[in-house]
C-alpha cells in the first residue's frame, strides 16, 4: 500500500462546506460508523467545539474527487466506494 504525506493549505471551514457536504449523497456509512463521528459531520457549524469528524471526512471525500480510491475502516468506521 502507498503512503504519502501532505500538507493542508486550503481553509478548513471552506474545505469541510465544499468537500463534505458535495460528498455526502455518495457516501454509504457502515453501521459500525461511530454516533459522535457522525453527530460531527451533521452538526458541523464555523464555530463548532470539535471539527475533527468533518473537516477527516471533506479530506476523503476530496481525494476520491482526485481520483484516488481510498478506504478507511475502523476507528471512524467509514467506508467510501467510487
């Protein structure tokens, strides 16, 4: 499996309302998924406490878009599919 490293220079808040939410009609969420990973992403707002769920999930999402295939299980338990 391929790693490979980056460096965020796009804007969060701007990455997870363009990224996560085009992502979020596509996306089929195991029933493993975490309730408070999901409480994240569906009550997201500029000023929320804790944006780690949706700004992981909009960084996904953006690289699917870039047409990489990526899966991730566990912890967050999502799984993506293109």
């Amino acid at each position: 499996m391929e790693v490979r490293t980056y460096h965020e220079s796009m804007n969060k808040h701007l990455k997870i309302i363009t990224h996560g939410k085009k992502g979020w009609k596509d996306t089929e969420w195991i029933a493993e998924t975490d309730d408070k990973y999901l409480e994240q992403i569906t009550d997201y707002s500029e000023k929320a406490e804790h944006d780690d769920a949706p700004d992981s999930y909009a960084s996904i999402v953006r690289e699917l878009n870039a047409g990489l295939k990526v899966l991730q299980q566990g912890g967050a338990g999502f799984a993506v599919r293109q």
